[in-house]
C-alpha cells in the first residue's frame, strides 16, 4: 500500500506536490461558490427571461430582464477565468502556460546542448532513463566533489562503496522485498499497466480545471481526495477508480482492481538460478550491514557518520516529470549513528544562526505557510526534534544554496505525523520550487534505532554500541532462576519449554509470579509453547531483585539519515540558474545559465579573435596554463563572430571566456555582468584559478584589472 | 564458445595467465626428461641389485650397485625439488608459498584496516561482491580523480554518464546477447554448477604438480592445453572432461556437457515483465549508441575522445581471486574516434621517447620474454599499429607508474593473432604482476568500425562521420545499370533477385562480366539467391565507369578503446605498495603501505603527543586549516604511545604525521623514511599541503626546515 511506502526509506522519492495543494487552495472554494450562486441566479433569470416573454410583457420589462441576465452572463465567465487563473497559479502541471513555456525552454536547451539525453535514443529510448551528456556529466561529477568536500571531509565521515547488486535476505530484512509497492491497476484487455494513484490523480485534476459545473460540495470532495491520495488503500483507491468510471486512458477498456507492484529490479545472482538479488533501492542499507565494523574502525565511539554515493534503482511503473522521476539514479547517503540518550551535535552553533524558510507540521495542517524562521529558534522551541537534526537541517541548506538554488524558492518542509513511519522520531524535507512545482530533493529524518534493529534481527549479529562507564555502576536486576531438576521430575519432556517460558517472563509478570508463591506456594502458569496450563510450585523457581554492578551500557545507536537524490537537485539548479536577455540586435532571446564557478560544466573557454596562427599559439598557451591549474576550459577557434561564441558558451553556462586579441595581453569577460578587463597573457589562467576556487572574487578583479571596453568585441 | 569471448569487449576482464604459461615453462621440460632417464635408471639398477643379490654375488659387488642405487635416488629426490621449485616460480598460485604468504599478508592487513569487506558479511556475504571500507573507498576516489584529470581534462574528452539498466535490442546489436558466455558444467545430481574450463584447468596443474610419475609426453599435452584453453569449444573442453574422467570437485557425482552460460544480470525493466533488461557489463555501449549526437557536440569534426566511469556487471559462474574477478566493479573507459585513413595524434611525441617493457605477439609465440622498447621505435617499426594506439599506451604507462605501480612488474602485452576480435587492427594489454601472476588491468584495442557499425545496422541510423572536401574531388564510379523491363521478361518472379545479384558485384566481376558481354554478347551468371545460373545478354544491363564530382566523404570512424579495470589496478596498487618492516624493539613486523600522496586515503593525521588541552586545541587549529586547504586528515588523540600511532597510520598509508609536541612548532613525518623536520603551527597545514599536491617535494622540506631528532618519539 501507498501509506506503507512513507515507512521505507528512502521517502523522498515520493513526490509531495498532491499534499501541498489540499493547504493552498482552499481560497478557490470561494470562487466555486461564487460560481454556483452564479449558476442559481443564471437559472432564475433564464426562467424569468421565459416567463416575460411567453406572458408577452413590455419590451422595456424584457430588455431589463435580458440586460440582467447578460451581466449574469458576464459574472460568470469572469468567475471562471478566475478560477483557471487560480488553478493555473497553483502548479497542478498542467494548467500553468508559463511554467511549462519556461519549462520547454530549458529542457530544449539542456538537451540541445547534451545536459542529458534520453538512454538509448537510436533505439527510441527507455521511459525513466536518461544520460548525462558532456556538460551534464561535468555539473554532476562537480556537485558530487563538493558533497564531498561538504559533508564527508568536513565531518571526517567514514565513506564506504557497496555494491548495487544485493540479496534477498538484505531488503527482505529492510522491508523492501514486502512494502516497497506501487498499486498497479492493468487495461483488462491489452495488459498495459498504469499507477492506480496517478488515474486517480488525473481524473480529479481534469474535472477540477475543466468542468466548472461541478457542485461545491463535489469540487471539495475531490480536492480532499487528491490531498490524501497516498493515504488510501488498495480497496479504497479500486472502489474510487469504479466510482468515477475510470477506464484505461489509451483505449478506454474497463481497469482491473489494484494490486501492489514490487518496484525493484529483481535478478539471479549466480548460475543457478536458485539465488534471487535485487538492484538496490538505495545505498543506505550497504552502510547499516556494515555498521559493526565501522564503529570498531571509528574506535568504537559515537557519533560517528558514514556516507555512500551510488546508484540506485526503482522500476517506475511509469515514468513522468522528465528527469524528476527517473528508474535509475545517483543517490549520496548519510547515515550519522548516535547515542539516543545525547543527540547534541558539536558544531551545532556554526549554524544555528542560520535563517531560511521552514515549513513546520503547524503551519501545514492550519493551513498558513512556509516562514522564515532562525534554525537555533526551531531547535529551541522544539519544532525540530534535537540539535543533531538541526545541524544537518542546516549544513543541507549551505550546501544546496552554494550550489546555486535559490533561496527564495527552497523550503524544509517538516513531515506529517500520518507520512511518517511509526518509529521516526522527526522528518524534514529540503523542498526545491521548480516548474513541476515543490520537489523533494533531500530528506533529513531521525529514523531511531529501526534500522540496525532490522539487521540484528534477521542476521543473528548484534549491531549496537557500548558506553563504558567511568566508574561501575550499581543497578538492580530480576534474576529468574528455575531449578531444573524438579520442573525435569515434574514435567519430563516438556521441562525446556516451562524453562524458557519462566525466564521469558517480564518484570511485572514475574513479580505478582513471586508474591503468589510467597502467600500461596504454588500458581498457574500458561506455557505458550505448550499450549496448556502448568502448575508451579514454589520451590521449582527463584525469584529475586539482585543489586549489580554494571562496567558499561549496551544499546543500539540511533541514526539521522540525510539523503540526497543528485538528479533532482541538478535538475532544480538547472531551472534556477536559467535565464535568457536579448542579443545585441535585441533580434532574439539568447539562452544563459548562471552557474557559480563551482558547478559550471566548463570553467573557461578561450578565443582567438580572429584566425590567425599566432593568436592561436597563444590559446594554447593559456590552454596548457589552465590544464596544468586544473581549471576545465576548452578552445573555440572557429571564424565565427565574437558574439556568437560568447552566445555558445553562456547558453552551457561557462562562466569566463578569455578573448586572444593580441600577444601580451587578452581580455577576460565574465558571464553574467558581460565586464571585461585586460590581463597579461602570463596571467590568464592563473587569475581564473583564483576566481573559480573561491581565493578571489569578480568584483576584486573588476576593481584591480584595467577596463576593456568591447570595441574588441561584438557585443 | 570461449574464444567467442575474444571478440567481445572487454576482452580484458579475462585473465591471460593460462596463455603465459606456455612460454614461459618451456624449460621444465629438460628437468621432466632428466626425471624420466632417472627413473628407467633407477629400475635398471634396482633390478641389478636384485639379480646380484639373488645370483649371491660377492658383498663389495653388491655393495657398489646399492650405492650406485642409493646415488641415483638422491639424483631423483633433486630432480624432484627442482621441478617444484620451477613450478611454483611459474606462479601457477596454488604452488608458490612465499606468494601465498605474502598475498595472506597483504589481504589480512587489507581486510582488518576495512580497505575493503565481502560485501554483506553479517549475511555470510555473497561470492564475487565486495565493498570498498572507508580507506578502499578513498583510494578509489582519488584514482578515479586522478584519471579524469589523467585524460578527460587533459585531452578535452567528452564524458558521459549512462545507466546500468540497459535494454535487450542494444545488447543484441553489440553481440553480448549471443556471445558473452562462459562455458559450464552442472553437477548431475545436485545441480551445483562449475566453470568447465576452471575444472580441466585445476585437473592440468595438479597433475603437473603432484604427479611426477607423468610422462614426458604427457606433461607436454597438459601443458599445451593449458595454453589454449581459452581456445576450446565446447565439444573439445566436454571430450577432455571425458577422457581425464573430471567429477565435480564437491561430491565426485559426473558433470554435464558443457554448455553457454550468460554472464549478464537479466532484468525486466517496466511492470509487463515482456522489455528485457540486462545490466550493462561494460560501460562502452552507452558512448557508441550516442555517437551521433557527441560527433555533433564536438563540431561534427574528427578525432574526438568519450569517456565513462561507472559500474559494470559480470554474473560469474563461481568468482575467485578475491578482488580480481569480480560480480561488480567499476570500469573507466575511453573511445577515441578517428579518421581510419589518418591514425597519427597531435600529442604523440610527448610519449614517443618511453621506455618500458613491451611484449609484443613475436617474442610471445617465440618463447621470448617481455622486454624494454623505446615507445617511438615500436610504432615506427610497426609493432604497434599506429600513432593514437601508441599514444594511450604511453598514456596509460604515465597513468599507472604515477599511481604507484612498480615499471619493473608492469609490462604491455600485444594479443596474439588468435586472441583478437577478427575486425580488430591491434590490441595490447597493460598487465601487472601480482601474486596471483600478470594480470590484464587495461585494454587498449584498436577495434575499427565495428562497433558503430553493428549499431548502425540494428537502429537503423546512420553512425558515420563525413569528411568535407576543401574542393570538389573528381572521381571514376563504376555504375551498374540493370534494364528491369527487360529482364523482367526474361526472368519473370526471378526478376528481382537477378536485379539485386547484378547490383551487387564486386567491381572486377563487373568489369569482367562488360567485356564478356561486349565480345560474346551473352554471359552466364551465377544468382545465389536463386541457387543457379541465368544467362544475361547485353542488352539486360548497361555497365559503364562515370566520374562524378563528390565534396565529401562519408565513412565510418574508427574506435580506439582503452579500457580500465578500475578494482583490479588497485588491488595490484595494493601489492605494490606494501612492505614490512621491524619494529622499534624488531620484536614485531609492522606494515605499511607506500601510497603516494596522490592516492594515499587519509594525506595526514594529527597527534597531539600527550593528553592535554593545550595540544589538543593546537591540533584542532591544524585540522581546521587542513580541512580548509581540502587536505583529508584524522586527528587522534589517544593515549597510545606515539610509536604505536605511527605504526597504525603506516599501515592505512598515511603518507605524514604531524605530532604536536609544543604550542608554537609542530614536528612533520615522513612515512617511509621516518624522517621529521619542525615547522611552525601556523605554516603545517600549507606544507602538507604543497607536497601533497606536488607543488613542492619531501626532499626539499627535508633540506628546507630544521631537522627533528626522534627524542619526542619512540620510534
């Protein structure tokens, strides 16, 4: 079932956007009501009209009846513009012009320029599978170094590298084998299978944006069920699908009932046949098998993180929303063990003054929005459940900020107590705003002990941590203690299974077990395993409080798990770096992305103004400077114009461009501002070393370079 | 069939050490025919003896022939040793103790520091598949860091990044659908499956190596199918199952006949379960099938480079030497396209002057050994195809020598006639020694234009490069005219298969079949697709040789490919890199690895030298600065005695150790000469991270800073 999936991790995959819509539109019930008293008044004015004319009153009396209920007429359109405008503004895909004008051309853009293509294209491609082209390839291997740099460096995080290929007995044990679903209904005749959720979802959307004659109370109803769309079951979501009507879109045959469709790539591992593995789901579970192991190379301490980049896979049952929702895709993983009982985090005060947009639980469920709050505050007051989390909450938000997401449109979005699994003590999302609206990009939970707890279980090894004390401490123990030589005379063959039962007995239990033999000398003890009922007596066990010392504490660590999936936060700071601004001829809109140093594919390209050998020697001259500083740059040496090249290399987002127009000296053009200053060719390269490893800025070079005015160039 | 294997790519995820063999043990054969001549003396005389002994001949007599006895079963005895000790010389792995001693070294260290674990251990693990801990995972980055740098960055490639999940149709046109199998054999009752050609292989050396009694004949035909068992067909590897009477290892039940068994992971991508997937087992697929769209990226101009890294999959019939093979495993692959009629490369004097060991086919079939040729002279003598070849030869020797691998256990080994694909040019293998023998690490094939070719074919788009002519070129065409009127009278439903017959000559046979015609007027001529001959008169077909203009040429580029195995260069970097050495009081060995800085995992650690504050918050500065200049680093503040510190950080490699002992000055060592000079607090992190990234040497600190008697250590 849906609902069960929010208990496996990891959640983010889910896109939230149905759960956002139920808060924000509530202001459309007005317009609904507005446009059904319209209804009603049309209606009676019609009748009226009728009544008027078939009476044979005056024309005068008619022309005012008419002239009312054009005006009725005009209300109504007006209304309904309204309410498309609405629908439009709330992002339901669809609807929204400019979101999806804007949304073309970036993707035209990206995949004109090779970002990413769709896999296997000459073969007509693969739903949900995408390349990563040249440029592409280059943003993602730079946002992935950072992540690095970021978190694993900076928290001397243990990084561990498993394999995608898994065994059953790891995501039988995670869940995954039994809950990680999709419900699938399939066309009863031609077997093509569609999401159950997404029909659903589809036909709400269509009868909310296009049929306006629908009831207030119908228009309601609906909306409350796309916000609760991953709530429902199975039954719940078949008995909706009949309800409606729903048939198969593309040939409208009747739909089967809805059944779960396991969403892993499943294979044999081996020749036999007989071992069944599984691509996995996510790279956590490599680092939680591991666990024993990384706590004794961490000298068996806490806290301690370990961190994984990798693939992972989930067989979509069909793909939508481009790169967003893709069947193979790079995960990078934090799973950060803890003592539960200490969730202080060292560092906590390096972010705690950080101030961004958060949308608590609070806000969500009374139906305000997201705000921007001070994280220490949200610590302190509680919203965020300890300070572990909120360091991460916080060191999440440097990250995706200095990539170059947009402040403005990033939220963390706190979970819903029912998207929560049961034993999460709190969850966060970093939302990024995009065309598709509200994307889930990383999410940040403290999952408690549930996943070591898993593996212990089904593999017999215990995953836990041990505090020693400084001192031993002195604590007081039930001792159960059967004497087995009379439960053997008293019970013959079943005496093991008594055994058992006695010392399984909680405190409680054997307690009011002691008071009974001490006043009554003997009791009734059900033996489960036995089925039946046995008589103890009251020499048959010992019973006692023992005081003990213990030397250490034994417990399973907690884990706060931030993960991130690469491909949606790439796609996001695709958008949020797009913009175009008209040609020098303002004849057409060139296309520009402004990507920081950091993550642009190419950091510098370089161009001889005119061919010519010798200003070609010194492309390559500068070219030989720059690959030995590491800087990525590529030559353009064809007879194009100036402007034309500058065009080409912002529309990939390359931030500076070095311009040969002379032996000594070139000019060196910044992308966004289009500035240039002159610099000595010996130069050239190291002042964009400088620049694009963040030892020196734009603005010091604009203010320490001469000026170059773009007589140079056609600009 | 295996030999099938040889033409797919990439051939070098199979290991080659059954081929060596053969030439290089040639020798053994004197010491089996010394054993043999030995033992028909040995029975002579021991048949002497008897004769003397029953003839009661005189004791001095007798007394001679027992010594003369005695003599010759010394002489055995010698034999004997020799030839152990030559096969275990040969490293047929099982033989050589002392290999085996120091591969368990290697391994248990490897294992206990967590470079690497068998993946879900507290599973029982699975065969074939392991984890990079979090030492292992960091000299993977930094290799896979410092091959983007190495060739992507350096050569301007184009990277790219595809799935793993790959669709059946690409595949199918690549050939590893049909053809990438190995050869198995099933236990008849318990099913267990084997390798067939692992079993004859193990039959083959153990009789060689225990069985003594062999004769020479014999050992020669084992020894010869050793050498070509990569060559044998299934009938040939089931008929020598037969004859040698092989029984599954496990239980003795008899095998099956061998049969094809494919090595890719299957899958079923999308709900239906009717699109068959597989996972990739080579990354090259993914560039070939976008050939178009990159050719298009880089200007529509030749030669350019794509490259990717990522993970492939092998489904081994049963893994074994550990790391080396594998289930999953990261390759890093280059496809150089280029001009098949122009294989020269802008770079290549910068390697034509290297010299290493080369082993090309001649001294192979020769019984020659590897030996050291000056790059330049083995391409200009024709050794080595052509210029782009031997340039990423070179490339690939700076590449792994810079990694840490030893040049004098590193050799580039050219296929042999029947090893290579029959469409590909050349291929030479870069193969490192290793306690398990030379292993292929790298491929470097010349594969034509088969690749694109085959994609061409299947998709049916055109993967070909056009060369565009500065001016017209004139050109003679040979056109072949068929009148179809008249040969449809003639030939009636035949028509258009005698059409297309004509169509399809070869320019000799149609120039024989015009003078034929213009002579005789008639010719016979032979339809295959019809299976017999027709009689053609010359007024069926005009034949005539036109010239044309042409301003391009359109052709197929040829692929250069070299080819990483990423796990296997570091598993023999591994090797490489470790010694050990006494310790302080020799009671013990200690071990360390001699990484470079450039793949070392951790570049430094920090010591406070006592527990105490003051050095505490000195070592947390350095580590701030360290972490600021992206130098990766441990502090550790143990009590241990630094003497042990070092020991532990020599053993993960730690290229320096800075042990604070003061609040001003710190002192730096040297890992591998356990020098230390003393450099201030506040310039440690800058040092470190100058030689780290080769701006500076250890030579030159040593001469530059104060020197640093051992007195505050206990080395």
């Amino acid at each position: 079932m849906l609902h069960l999936l929010h208990s496996l991790r990891p959640s983010f995959l889910l896109s939230s956007s149905s759960r956002v819509i139920f808060t924000r539109s509530m202001a459309s019930i007005d317009l609904r009501k507005a446009l059904s008293d319209n209804q009603s008044a049309l209606e009676s004015q019609a009748n009226a009209v009728r009544q008027l004319k078939s009476s044979a009153a005056a024309k005068s009396e008619i022309d005012a009846a008419v002239e009312a209920l054009n005006a009725l007429k005009l209300e109504k359109s007006t209304i309904e513009r309204e309410i498309h405008a609405q629908i439009n503004s709330e992002g339901n895909g669809e609807g929204n012009v400019n979101k999806e004008a804007f949304r073309q051309a970036v993707v035209n853009t990206l995949e004109r320029r090779l970002f990413y293509i769709p896999s296997f294209k000459i073969y007509r491609g693969v739903a949900g599978l995408y390349d990563y082209g040249p440029p592409g390839c280059s943003v993602k291997s730079n946002v992935l170094a950072f992540w690095r740099q970021h978190f694993v460096l900076e928290e001397n995080m243990l990084e561990v590298d498993c394999p995608c290929v898994t065994p059953e007995v790891v995501l039988k044990a995670s869940g995954h084998v039994d809950k990680f679903t999709d419900l699938m209904v399939k066309d009863d005749k031609t077997g093509t299978c569609y999401r159950a959720d997404h029909l659903l979802k589809d036909f709400c959307n269509e009868k909310l944006q296009k049929d306006l004659t629908i009831s207030l109370d119908k228009a309601a109803e609906l909306k409350h069920l796309l916000a609760t769309l991953d709530d429902l079951s199975a039954e719940e979501l078949g008995a909706k699908i009949k309800e409606f009507g729903i048939v198969a879109p593309d040939t409208k045959n009747p739909l089967s009932d809805p059944y779960p469709f396991n969403l892993m790539f499943q294979t044999s591992i081996g020749p036999s046949g007989s071992s069944t593995g599984y691509m996995r789901p996510e790279t956590a579970q490599g680092i939680f098998v591991n666990f024993r192991d990384l706590y004794y190379y961490n000298g068996s301490k806490l806290p301690f993180a370990a961190a994984q980049i990798g693939q992972a896979f989930r067989n979509e049952i069909s793909p939508r929303q481009g790169l967003l929702r893709v069947r193979e895709f790079t995960l990078a993983e934090i799973e950060h063990f803890v003592d539960p009982e200490d969730k202080s985090h060292p560092k906590y005060s390096e972010v705690a003054d950080l101030e961004f947009f958060m949308f608590p639980r609070q806000e969500q469920v009374s139906g305000q929005s997201a705000k921007r709050i001070r994280l220490g505050e949200a610590v302190s007051k509680g919203i965020v459940n300890n300070e572990t989390l909120g360091y991460f909450i916080g060191r999440v938000y440097l990250f995706l900020t200095r990539l170059g997401i947009d402040k403005e449109r990033l939220r963390f979005r706190q979970h819903l107590a029912n998207e929560m699994a049961h034993y999460a003590a709190d969850c966060w999302d970093a939302e990024i705003e995009s065309s598709y609206g509200w994307i889930e990009c990383v999410g940040i939970a403290d999952r408690s002990a549930y996943d070591l707890r898993a593996h212990s279980e089904k593999s017999g090894v215990q995953l836990v941590a041990q505090e020693k004390f400084s001192e031993p401490k002195e604590v007081e123990k039930l001792v159960i203690a059967p004497v087995k030589k009379l439960l053997g005379q008293a019970f013959k063959g079943s005496q093991k299974n008594v055994v058992e039962a006695l010392e399984a007995m909680k405190e409680k239990e054997a307690l009011d077990m002691k008071a009974t033999l001490e006043s009554k000398g003997e009791v009734e003890f059900e033996v489960c395993t036995l089925g039946k009922t046995v008589t103890i007596t009251k020499n048959m066990v010992s019973i006692q409080k023992e005081k003990k010392k213990e030397h250490q504490r034994v417990f399973t660590p907690s884990v706060i798990e931030p993960s991130f999936g690469i491909g949606r936060i790439i796609y996001c700071l695709f958008e949020h770096s797009f913009y175009t601004r008209p040609s020098k001829g303002g004849d057409e809109q060139l296309n520009v992305f402004r990507f920081p140093p950091l993550v642009a594919p190419i950091k510098c390209t370089v161009f001889p103004l005119v061919q010519n050998q010798k200003f070609e020697e010194v492309a390559k001259f500068i070219s030989k400077s720059l690959t030995a500083a590491g800087i990525s740059h590529r030559i353009d040496i064809t007879g194009t114009s100036i402007g034309k090249r500058y065009a080409r290399t912002d529309e990939l987002g390359v931030p500076f461009a070095i311009t040969v127009d002379s032996t000594t000296s070139v000019t060196l053009r910044e992308r966004d501002s289009k500035d240039q200053v002159r610099v000595d060719v010996e130069n050239a390269a190291s002042v964009v070393r400088e620049i694009t490893e963040g030892q020196t800025t734009w603005t010091h070079v604009w203010s320490t370079f001469p000026h170059q005015s773009s007589t140079t160039t056609d600009e």
